[in-house]
C-alpha cells in the first residue's frame, strides 16, 4: 500500500527496505522502517523461540539445531539493520536462508536419531526445496524469497508438532 511501485513479480521483498532508482533499479521505498524493523523484530523472535525449543530438546544435536536458528534469526535482523543499498545486505539475505536449512538438517538428524517421523520430513523437504529452488524459473527475487519463506515455515510446524507429540507421551506416561 505505501509502496505501489513494488511487485511480488518483478523486484525482491528487501526492496521495502531501501535503495534507490540510481543505485537498485526501483524507486526509494516511503517508509522503509516498516519493512526494516518488522525483520529485525522477526528476528528476535525468531531467536527467543529457538531459545524455547532448546528448552525442549533431548539430546545436543537438537540443541545444536535450534542454536544454529537462533543465529538464522539474528541474520534476519541483520538484514533489517543492514538494508538494500548497504554491502553486507546480500550476504546476511543469503545466510539466513543457508543457516535456516543448516540448522532444519540438525534438528532433522536429530529427529531421526530418536525415531521421530517428522525429522524424515525434515531432511527430505530440505534438499527437495533447494532443487525446486534452482529448477523453477522465478520471475524475482520475491517470489523465491516467498518460497524459502514458506519452507522455513513448514520446517517450524514440524518441529512444534514434534515437540507437542513428545510432551503429550512424557505427559501420558506420568499420569498414568
């Protein structure tokens, strides 16, 4: 709404953050702050609840997992604090999406150590999505954002799912 210049097919989501026609090929976002802290926001929340499922884990890869998306989230930050237009952009933007899947492949592993279905899930899901990311022709960069967005997303319910499971048998078990 603030920025009608910008298209889900034709530039990419760190557009609202910042540039220039000069420098990024589009107009300067009205209110980059908006995008800007909303990403550094998500972020630490996306480190606070990495904090949570360490809490839950049960065993230390699972803890190393969820440690490696704490730091996926303060890449997130990163990329509100370190805007298009700024150098270190591209790299925080890539290695959120890298730490994300570094981390999903962990937690996955450790899943499948302790024979829970969901980190099968984890690991197919995870290379399946890079493939699809290199084979679909993308109109932009946003639409493949959207895309590891999405993955991200998933990963985390499977997780949550995972960890409300265990819960509710150690609660079962204790109650009987």
């Amino acid at each position: 709404m603030v920025n009608p210049w910008f298209s889900i097919t034709k530039n990419a989501l760190s557009d609202l953050g910042g540039g220039n026609l000069i420098n990024n090929g589009h107009p300067a976002p009205a209110l980059p702050e908006i995008y800007n802290f909303g990403l550094i926001i998500e972020g630490i929340l996306i480190a606070l609840l990495s904090s949570l499922f360490i809490l839950f884990s049960e065993n230390k890869i699972e803890d190393a997992g969820s440690s490696f998306f704490i730091i996926s989230g303060l890449f997130l930050a990163l990329i509100g604090i370190y805007h298009e237009g700024t150098y270190p952009h591209d790299f925080v933007s890539i290695w959120f999406f890298i730490l994300s899947s570094i981390s999903y492949i962990t937690i996955g592993i450790a899943l499948v150590i302790q024979r829970i279905k969901y980190g099968i899930a984890m690991l197919v899901l995870i290379p399946v999505s890079w493939l699809l990311f290199i084979k679909i022709p993308w109109q932009s960069v946003a639409e493949n954002e959207i895309f590891g967005i999405i993955i991200i997303e998933v990963l985390v319910i499977l997780y949550m799912i995972s960890i409300r499971n265990r819960r509710y048998k150690l609660y079962k078990a204790i109650n009987k």
